[in-house]
C-alpha cells in the first residue's frame, strides 16, 4: 500500500522539525519507508527494516541523467557528511543507523534536509518548499535491502 501527502515548510528549521516528526512515525512504525521528493529524479528516503535498523538514502548519479547528476563537489559534500557512496548494499547514497539509542531521528532528519537543500538545492529564500511523501511497507519496497551484516559493520 502506497500513500502520497505534502510537506510544507517556510524555513530550514521548519523542515529539519517536519524530517524529524517524518522518521519518528517510521520508527515507531516500523518496516515502512517514505521517498521524499521535489522532483521526480531528485530525492532522499528513508526505510525502517524489520529489526528495527533506519537506512537513509540520497539519489545517486546511477540513477540521474546527465543534466541532472551530482557534481563532483555534491558528491564530496555527502562524503564530507558520512554517508556511504553507492555499493552492493545500496545504489544510492546511504547511511544506516542500526541502534535505537540514542533515538536516530534528529541525526536522520538532518542529514535529510542538508541533502535536500544544499546537494539538491530544492530550497530558496525564501523557501516555500512543498515535497512530496510517498509512504509505504517494506516488504513492497522491492529496491531496498534489509540492513545485513555488512551494512551493519558500516554503521557501527
């Protein structure tokens, strides 16, 4: 099952607070993820497996057209921030987050808006920013990996 709503924010602390709210109901939820997007080839998601593990990812240049693919220095800023570059486990960008304490969400939340507004430059000032969030189970999600133990000897 598939549900689609909106995000709106005014400011960046706005959407950090919305991210935040965003990846709280996926952790109590549990396998669900949620792809939030501005356009459809630019976008960050995120997914909660069955144990509980919070995988986030950002579009990779695999997934981009030419116009549209990562610039050397987005690629360098994702970096800079942690995230691991595509590989087997995922062909996006991504970070995991496999222990539920301390609680993941605001590290996760801030990590999403600073890709969406500085990789993706979705946002301008004002920003005004509307996203789409398209939100459903995991099991469905057929590109996402549950987190094995590769991907959680990454996270650790």
């Amino acid at each position: 099952m598939r549900d689609t709503t909106e995000l709106h924010a005014e400011n960046p602390e706005q959407l950090f607070h919305a991210l935040v709210d965003v990846v709280d109901g996926l952790l109590v939820a549990r396998s669900k993820y949620v792809v939030i997007e501005r356009s459809p080839s630019r976008y960050v998601q995120a997914l909660v497996d069955g144990d509980g593990a919070l995988q986030i990812e950002t579009v990779s240049n695999g997934f981009l057209e030419a116009e549209a693919r990562l610039s050397a220095g987005n690629e360098a800023l994702l970096d800079h921030m942690r995230w691991s570059p595509p590989s087997d486990h995922s062909p996006n960008w991504h970070r995991t987050f496999v222990h539920q304490w301390p609680w993941p969400a605001p590290v996760a939340a801030q990590l999403l808006a600073y890709a969406l507004l500085t990789v993706h430059d979705v946002g301008s000032e004002p920003l005004a920013l509307t996203l789409t969030l398209t939100y459903g189970d995991a099991a469905s999600a057929m590109h996402v990996r549950p987190c094995d133990e590769q991907c959680r000897m990454l996270a650790a």
